[in-house]
C-alpha cells in the first residue's frame, strides 16, 4: 500500500534490483550492469515488498522507499526524484504491481533510472541536437505519391497539424514526396534549439523519449503544447500503416498490443514531461487505504 511519507525540513535505463537474503535492512542494491542483468530487469519477479511511500531527503529531493528501504538505480545511485509529484507517480507504478513485478511496465521508473544514471552521460546539447536529427526524418514530413486514398488521408490529417506547428512557432518546416525529405531550413531548427533548450534536463528526457515512440518532432511539440491527445498523437504517427492495416487487414492481437504499448509509452514520456517541470509541492498526503 501506498503512504506518502513527507517530512518537510537517453539509452533508457530499467528497474534493476538485488534481492539478497536479508532485505530487512539497507538500501536496495542494483544489479551489476550486465547483458544478463539488464534481461533480468525486463523480466518479471515476485513482489518482496508490502508498503511504498515517499520521503524528503538532502537536498528537497524525494525519495522511493520500499518497506522503508531507499530505491536505488542500475547505477547504483540513490533514487532520488525533484519533486513530489514525480516521486508519487513513479510510486504508484511501484504499489500497482500485484505479485509480480513486471518492469516492462514501469515506464517512469525507467525514464528516472535514465536522467539519473545517464548512461550514456550526454549533456543537454547533444540531447537536443538528437531531438532535431529527428527533425529530418520526421513522420508527417514524408508524403507518397499513390495510392490516392493515402495520400488523399496524409494531406487531410497531417497536413493541418504541420500548419499548426509552422504557425504556433512561426517556422517552415514543409513536406516532400521525395526519399531525402524535405530542407528544413536552419532558421526553423534555431528556433527550436531555443525552444528545446528552455526545457531542463530531465524535461528533455522526456520530450526525447516522446519523440522517439512517435518518429515525430511536429506530433510530438503537438502532444505537449496540448494540441493533440495521446491517442490522437499515436494514431497520426501510425496513418499509414493503420491504412494499410484497414485495405488489407491484419493479426489483429498484434497490432492491439503494438498499439496500446505505443499508448502507454507515449503517454508516459509526456506525464515524465510536464512532472519534471512541477516545481509546487503537493500540498496533501495519501493516506494508506
């Protein structure tokens, strides 16, 4: 159960934990960072722990505590979240695991394992220029020439969200039917290195992980200036294939799965997003049920 406990005075790192003999006391381990341990962390394993709660520690940041005992990192460092919201979010993936722990579904542990760790240790200008190489190949800049109910659906529901986006920050961006896509001119991804660069660094981890599962910088901007809903966001990054998918059918257990994990992981890097950048404390606790 899950008690909020509060004393006032880029590669995308998973769950891991150590579960030793004795796990009355200390923080939890990580596993050592291994091809094996890093399967492991992926897989599922049986809850060894009854309470969550959270609790302030140095520094104002929020700690994860699991039967009173502090979450670490792969890393080995200590789990420690900038505020409160976060830190009763990624509880609550924590308290919703049943007997098992299926880490695959905890896509905010993950993303604060990753700004924490940072793996692959990058400061936020390498981060943003990843996000603007995605720029280049953006989803909704690439266009088809035929057939012409796809082109015809490309235009009517890419086309308005691309004009948004050209307007809302005052850029060209454009489309092409050509392989090589359109030239984004250097103007517009000035713009939004400015843009991007007003975001903190785990803001950005986020917005990255967004851009990411949607294979768009335009859907991506549209889904956290709130112009477009999750599922809305997701569907557009997929038009084509969902096209393809209604002329000529598909297995359709597959594509439900692909389509809700691509939901769950979106929405996550977008809620990672905008808690990151709460900086009010909440002002209740949650009570043990």
């Amino acid at each position: 159960m899950f008690r909020g406990l509060v004393r006032f005075p880029s590669r995308l790192w998973g769950p891991a934990l150590s579960l030793g003999k004795d796990c009355s006391k200390g923080p939890l381990a990580p596993l050592p960072i291994t091809r094996s341990a890093h399967s492991a962390a992926t897989s599922e394993r049986r809850k060894f722990y009854e309470d969550v709660s959270i609790s302030q520690g140095e520094g104002g940041l929020y700690e994860i505590n699991l039967d009173r005992r502090k979450l670490k990192t792969p890393g080995g460092k200590l789990f420690t979240v900038p505020n409160e919201a976060l830190a009763i979010a990624v509880a609550t993936e924590w308290d919703a695991q049943r007997d098992t722990l299926k880490f695959y579904t905890m896509h905010l542990t993950t993303l604060c394992n990753t700004a924490i760790d940072n793996p692959t240790q990058r400061d936020k200008d390498q981060m943003i220029n990843a996000a603007l190489k995605f720029l280049e190949t953006d989803t909704i800049c690439y266009r088809v020439d035929e057939p012409p109910g796809l082109v015809e659906l490309m235009n009517n529901e890419w086309e308005p969200v691309l004009r948004w986006i050209e307007k809302r920050y005052d850029v060209v961006i454009g489309s092409s039917s050509s392989i090589l896509g359109p030239e984004i001119p250097e103007s517009t991804k000035e713009t939004f290195r400015q843009h991007l660069n007003s975001y903190n660094f785990w803001s950005l981890t986020g917005l990255e992980y967004v851009i990411t599962q949607l294979k768009s910088v335009v859907l991506s901007f549209g889904l956290i200036d709130r112009r477009l809903t999750v599922e809305q966001a997701v569907l557009l990054s997929r038009l084509e294939e969902e096209y393809q998918i209604q002329r000529w059918g598909n297995v359709e257990w597959a594509h439900d799965y692909d389509m809700y994990e691509l939901r769950a992981r979106t929405a996550a890097g977008a809620l990672f997003l905008y808690l990151s950048s709460e900086t009010s404390t909440v002002k209740r606790k949650l009570l043990q049920d």
